[in-house]
C-alpha cells in the first residue's frame, strides 16, 4: 500500500504540511505488512500552477498508485477526484510523515472533510470556497 | 465608429463618460463589464435577453483512457481515473485540444451557459446592450466576444476596469479609446500602464479628465507623457449628486459633443 503525505522538503523525518494541491512536494511511503518498505519524494509540479493545483496533485497521486493521503486541508475538487479514486484522506498536519504513517496504520487518524463548498458535489461555486476554508493565506495567491 | 471607455485605475469614470457620450453623441452604449454591468441602473426600460454558452468537453463511451486529454490540458481541467475520466467544465477555458487531440474522438463540444446578454429597450429603442457572466465563471472574454460578434457600427463601449484579458478584448473593438483618469496619483499611474497598452494595440487614443481641479496637476502630467487631453468633468459636488440619481450630465452636452466631434475627426 502506498500513502502520501503533502511535505515542504520531503522524506520520513519531515512534518506534514497543511496544504494539499500546492504543497511543493508529496512523500510517497510504500507500507508492507505494517512495516515501511520505501520511500519516495514526488517534486509537486503544480504547485505554481494558475488553476486546478489541486486536481493536477490529486492526479499526479492517482498515477502513482497512491491509496491514502496524509495532509491538512483540501478543496472540493481535489477531494472530489481522490475519493472518486477510491483513496482515502487522513488529516495529519503538523506531526512527521513517520508518525503520520505509523498512527494512520493503528488507526489513530481521523478523516478530513474538503474545506469550503463541502458535501455540494462537483458543480459550479466552489472556488470561492476553497479560498475561505484553506486559511493562513495559502489558497488566494492567484 | 465605436468608442471604447477604458481606464486602467478602476473608479476613475468609466460608466460616467459611456452613459454621457452615448447620450449626447447618439451612438448605442455597450456594457462590455461584464462582471459587473452598471450602465443598466442609468436606464429604465424593458429587457430581453438571450444566453451566452461556450463549448466545454464531453467524454463520450468510446473512450479507452489513454489519458491525452489530462496531458494536453493547461488548465487541469481533466482527471483519467482508472476506469472514467472526470472535466471539469468551471475550470475548463474552452481551448479544444482535448476534443481535437483525442486518439479516439471520444470527446466531443457540449454548450455550458456562461451568461446573458440583455437589450435595453427605452420608448421602443434599443440605447443600451449589456452582458452579465455567471457567478463562478473563469473568464469573462467569450461573453464579450459573443456580443463584439452582434454589435453595431456606431458603438460606445463601456470597458472592464484593469488591463488584462477582459480590457484588451473590449479595446481591440473599437476604432479609437477613451482613457478616463482622475488626478491622483493612483489613477495616473494606471493611465499610464493603459496608454501603454492601448499604444501596442495601435489604437488612436485620448484622455478625458474626471473630478477636474483636485489638486494634482493630472494635465501638466499627461502633456509630459504626450498623451492628449481631450475633455473635462469638473470636481463639482452637483456632478456627483446627478451621477447618484443616475442623472445625465445634461450641462455638459456641449463638452461631450466636442468630445465625440474630436473623436471623428482623428479617426
């Protein structure tokens, strides 16, 4: 099983940021039978991207065969087109991917619900929404 | 001819300088601010309006997911799943090259309703046409396209405050530009920056001063600058009182037909 964590830097010993669609990179962690098998940094591409950072990251994952993701917050679309995908998303901001992984796979981690326009499906209005739930002025750069 | 009102610095008087010299010139008032149409509030009158709608694709079955539609889209506008692909039509910018580059011509142009143009009928008489886009919409320049593509001959234009992509599709309609500037530094500024881009657009142009005698010699300025004065609204609280009951600036008739006259012979 392969989880991601959205990371500045990336690896084990970095902290899980909070953002998802521009975070600057995502550690991908290989999981086998409880124990971690490998790890990847994945440069995030998109995280300069003018629209749909969070689409590009969700589907950046998806081709990577990720099953969970361990961030802190994400908009409707991301959250849209990664549970579409059958993956599901962990809140873990702040602790180290290590941790993240470990109490993710004791069951420890809660679920996160997409930030503005929750639960309105994939219709129109919901970019002013992301900008409102994301906070700490992350998602208003553009 | 078609005069297009543009700015730069939002809030200089745009709509003020349209609404006058439409009345006053005879020539029918185009709102092309289509994020936010205002002209309308200066008009009483009936309506009729049709829909805007701009081509979004469409996945149809015979998709086999080879996914060259995500990798040519500039937008992110479109997720390959493994079994389905998912557009995104709010992102989507309409480009077409998903559709035209599909291996398997699977995609295919659907209508998406992106806004509204709306005739404004006064005494039978058609003085005012304005778009409005739809909340959430990515770019309001295919609703200012569609109504370029239906104008008539003789038009004022009432542009988009900014220089970006909405301004410079309004601009590129017209056969000469107004500049509305207020004298302060702000606006000065951003007259500049518009001059600029109404120069590299190969538009004859002219400024017209708005809230003329604030103390800030917007003139001397413009006259360094080699930009051309070409009309004044004075500062005068009467202006702003007529402004706010949506009032003509009927005193000023005589400046906006010098200003239309002007117009005509410089183009």
């Amino acid at each position: 099983m392969k989880i991601a964590a959205s990371t500045a830097k990336g690896g084990l010993d970095d902290v899980v940021i909070e953002i998802f669609g521009r975070a600057p990179c995502f550690t991908i962690v290989e999981v086998d039978g409880g124990s971690i098998k490998d790890v990847e940094v994945v440069e995030n591409e998109n995280a300069r991207a003018s629209g749909g950072a969070g689409i590009a990251a969700a589907q950046l994952l998806i081709d990577k065969g990720v099953s969970c993701v361990l961030t802190g917050n994400l908009g409707p679309n991301a959250y849209n087109v990664l549970s579409s995908a059958g993956i599901k998303v962990y809140e873990a901001s702040g602790m180290t991917v290590k941790e993240a992984v470990e109490r993710m796979l004791r069951g420890e981690l809660g679920g996160i619900a997409p930030s503005g326009g929750g639960g309105r499906g994939m219709g129109r209005g919901m970019g002013r929404g992301m900008g409102r739930g994301m906070g700490k002025g992350m998602g208003r750069r553009f | 001819m078609k005069i297009a009102v543009a700015s730069g610095k939002g809030g200089t008087g745009k709509t003020t300088v349209a609404v006058n010299l439409s009345a006053f010139s005879g020539l029918k008032l185009y709102d092309f601010d289509v994020e936010e149409p205002n002209a309308r509030i200066f008009f009483s009158g009936e309506e009729r309006d049709r829909p805007v709608y701009r081509p979004v694709p469409e996945v149809g079955e015979n998709c086999n997911l080879c996914g060259v539609c995500k990798d040519v889209c500039q937008y992110n506008a479109v997720v390959v799943l493994k079994d389905r692909v998912i557009v995104f039509p709010e992102i989507c910018h309409s480009c077409g090259a998903c559709i035209y580059l599909c291996p398997e011509k699977a995609m295919k142009e659907v209508d998406r309703k992106i806004g509204r143009i709306v005739d404004v009928f006064v005494d039978n008489k058609n003085l005012l046409t304005y778009g409005e886009l739809e909340i959430g919409e990515v770019s309001p320049v295919p609703v200012i396209k569609a109504m370029k593509k239906e104008m008539e001959k003789d038009a004022v234009i009432d542009c988009p405050p900014g220089v970006s992509c909405p301004m410079v599709e309004s601009v590129k309609a017209a056969d000469f530009v107004i500049l509305v500037a207020e004298p302060t530094h702000f606006s000065f500024h951003d007259l500049k920056i518009a001059a600029d881009v109404v120069r590299s657009l190969e538009k004859p142009f002219g400024v017209v001063i708005n809230k003329y005698g604030l103390p800030f010699e917007l003139e001397q300025r413009c006259e360094k600058e080699g930009l051309t004065v070409m009309g004044k609204i004075p500062f005068r609280k009467e202006f702003a009182e007529k402004y706010s009951r949506g009032m003509l600036f009927e005193e000023l008739r005589e400046e906006f037909e010098s200003i239309h006259d002007a117009v005509r012979e410089l183009v």
